[in-house]
C-alpha cells in the first residue's frame, strides 16, 4: 500500500485559504479516480474537489466549518500502489501511518479539529459532517430493551431511578431528569425512538392520560441550533468587516416614476421576441448616465494603501437573494449595453447564482453595487456597503399617492431611493447631487434613449 495526500490546490488567485463546506466521503470510504471528494468554498465561490487517485481514505483535514490552508494535506488516501520505503501489511505499520498522518494534519492545519485515529483498524478518522466512521458497537443503550414486566413494574421513589429509564431510549440528561421529576420513562410518549426533553416537558403539562397531546401538536417550535458556515459566514464576516471599517452614510430621495413606468408599459407591448423589463434595467441606464459627473460614486477604496480608484468603467454588482445566501453577480460593462441587453445579462446572472452555476469572474471585481428588494422594498433601506467599494444604491418600492400638480391633485407613482456611501471619500452634498441627476432622469424617461 502507499499513502497518497490529496493537497488543496490554489482554487482562486489570491486565496490562502478555503473552508470545507461539506464532505462527499467519510473515513474508511473507498474512492475512485475523479469522485467527489469535498466542497470548499472561497471568498467568492464553492469548488468541488475531485480524488486525483483511486483507494481507501485514512484521513480527512478536519470538520465542515473548518478553514484549510492552500497547499495542507485536505484528504489522506492510502492507494493499491506498492510503496518502496513504507509497508503497511500489518495493523502496526497502518497505525503508526496514520498516526503521523493525524500529526501532520493537526500541524497543518491548526484551525480545524484533531485528526483522531479509528482504534483497531490504524485508520485517521475526523469529526466531519458525514467524515467519521460510526463504531462498530452502537451505543450501549440501543441493546437495551424493557419487557412489560418492566415496564409494569412499581413506580419508583423519589430520588430512585426506576427500572425502565434505564431500557428506554434517552440521552443521560433526560435520564438524570426523569429520575429527579420521578417519571416513568415508558409512560412518555414520544413521536421518534427515543424520549426527549420536549416529551418530558409535555408528560408534565398534560399528564399521561386523557389530554395527552404530541409535542408537535403544539404551537411551539423546538429550538433549532444551526451553525453559521459556507456563504452565510461569508455573508457575516463581510457584512461585519463593512460596518466595522466604513463609517456609512445614507441618503434618501422621493422619485415620481408615473411617466417611466407609462414608457417601461408600452416598451413591454411592443417588445417582440425580447425579455420583459422590469424596473431595474431603466435604472441602470438612468445610473450609467448619470456616473460620469460624479465619478466618486464608481469607485473602490484600499484603505490599507490609501487609494482611491475611480473607474472608468462601470462593472455594476447586483445583489441576489439565493438559497445559499446573498450573493452579487457583476453585469461587466453596464454603460455599453442597452435595456434590452441589460435586462437579458439580469436575468442570466440571477438564475446562475440561485442555481449555484456562477463563475468566480461572474462574482468580482464589481465597482458600484445595486440592492433592491422588488415589490418588497418597504419604505426606505439603509444598504451596506460592498466593500471595498464606496456605494451602494438601493431602489424601494413602488407606491401610488396623490400628489399636488399646481393646484391641480394628481395620482402619482412614487418611488424612494435610497444610496449608502462611506462618508471618508463621499461627501453628503455628492450623493444627494448624484441621486438628483438620477431623478432628472427617471421622471422625464425619455432622456434614457438620448445620446
């Protein structure tokens, strides 16, 4: 046999490190060449890690969760190849092979749990999700079983343990607890295999008699702990480091939108083969045209190096709700494409992100970000900035209002906008003059098709 470890390779320029988002194999699982091996995910994107050999795994890096530094052993797999300087035919050699493998492991990868070792056998076993080999014995109280003379039995004093709780299926809390509520666990009912602390909780609020109802019957929800990883702690940590570095300002400004919605209505009836339009490709337009007087709006910030760079080119992130989380695909070049363009790239970059299709070029390098929640976007929002960029627009919704036209009473669409920036390279009188540009555009539309 021969030890082969699986490195994590360079997954994105600039990356130094990647955390393991799930696992596709477990300890002692057998692997051909190509197979799945692992998810791991970067600052931008999830990578799925394929087995370059075929063999046995002895060894994994650690626990979902857990960061792994590029070039640290990720899987350790003991291939059918010879090996010239290290036999491993007895159950000695394999156990000290795996120890030194757990050792190196740890060493370099100090973030992530120990790498133990499966007693018996000299195999690595981790704690990963999914990654650990279960014992060949199950727990002790799986064997046992209570008989009706048992469970029939007197019911016990208090502070004696009855006979039963020690044959029913229960973890060692609820046990402890059902010795000191004097409860007979075999007259718990319980939904699943075994008793829990919410079937305690419902045998002393309605009793086991007539009344009884299921924990689940109850409007009350279990508490569901769940732990941040992947994108969500990606989300958390970004979210977090924009807060904690820029000081955030917003601006909010009221846009009557009644003649680009009339205009968005009839450019929708006559558009042929071509994708509908929704607000926010105008929007873009109206953006697009708007950023060359107010260059410090398209921008990013390297506050480490103190510079500011403003672009010439206006990449702008669109902030996707999907079921891994918030991501933000980039629409490269905004100020060259049209509405119909615009409105084709939103929806292609939509669905590659909520189906977790979208290239890392997709999800950086953006230099203005665009958040808006659709018909859901409430009165106002304050949106957090996309650092290291220095903006962030956000449109909310529509609503109809009446609204005074001269002396005249008029119905009106209206819609507030709001633009967070970090007030270090923004000034307030900047942002309100850039989303006033934005409005003369926006309430007389047909400016947006004017060279």
């Amino acid at each position: 046999m021969a030890r082969f470890e699986f490195k994590l390779p360079d997954i994105g320029e600039g990356i130094s490190e990647a955390e393991i988002v799930a696992w596709h194999v477990k300890v002692g699982d057998r692997v051909e060449e190509d197979q799945g091996l692992a998810d791991m995910m970067t600052d931008k994107a999830t990578v799925e890690m394929e087995s370059p050999v075929s063999g046995t795994v002895i060894a994994l890096a650690g626990e979902v969760g857990d960061q792994v530094s590029i070039g640290s052993p990720l899987v350790v797999i003991e291939t059918d190849a010879a090996e010239d300087h290290a036999p491993a035919s007895d159950a000695a050699a394999r156990a000290e092979l795996a120890q030194d493998v757990a050792e190196q492991m740890g060493a370099e990868n100090p973030g992530a749990e120990e790498v133990q070792i499966l007693p018996g056998t000299g195999r690595g076993i981790s704690e990963a999700g999914g990654g650990g080999v279960p014992s060949s014995v199950p727990p002790a109280e799986a064997l046992l079983h209570h008989s009706p003379e048992e469970a029939n039995g007197p019911p016990p004093r208090a502070g004696e343990e009855p006979k039963a709780v020690l044959h029913a299926l229960a973890s060692p809390a609820v046990r402890a607890r059902a010795v000191d509520l004097g409860i007979d666990l075999t007259q718990v009912k319980t939904e699943g295999d075994r008793v829990r602390h919410a079937d305690l909780d419902a045998f002393l609020r309605y009793g086991a008699g007539q009344g009884y109802q299921a924990p689940h019957a109850s409007n009350a929800r279990a508490d569901e702990p769940i732990k941040v990883i992947g994108m969500r702690r990606k989300i958390a940590e970004n979210m977090a480091a924009s807060k904690r570095a820029i000081p955030h300002f917003t601006y909010v400004d009221e846009i009557d939108v009644t003649a680009l919605e009339e205009m968005r209505a009839d450019l929708n009836n006559n558009r042929g083969g071509r994708p509908k339009l929704t607000m926010l490709p105008l929007l873009i337009v109206a953006i697009c045209k708007t950023i060359p007087d107010f260059p410090m709006i398209n921008a990013r910030y390297d506050d480490e190096a103190g510079v500011v760079t403003r672009h010439g080119q206006i990449h702008l992130g669109m902030a996707t709700q999907t079921p891994a989380g918030l991501m933000v695909p980039v629409i490269r070049d905004a100020q060259d494409r049209n509405v119909w363009q615009l409105a084709t790239e939103i929806a292609r970059l939509a669905e590659a992100a909520r189906a977790g299709k979208a290239k890392v070029e997709e999800l950086s390098g953006s230099t203005l970000t665009i958040t808006s929640l659709g018909p859901l976007g409430g009165i106002a929002t304050t949106p957090v900035i996309n650092r290291p960029e220095v903006a962030i627009i956000g449109p909310n919704k529509i609503v109809e209002r009446p609204v005074f036209d001269g002396d005249e009473i008029r119905r009106a669409k209206l819609m507030n906008l709001s633009i967070s920036c970090d007030h270090r390279v923004v000034d307030g009188w900047d942002a309100a003059s850039f989303v006033q540009g934005l409005k003369k555009y926006l309430e007389t539309p047909v400016l947006l098709f004017a060279n």
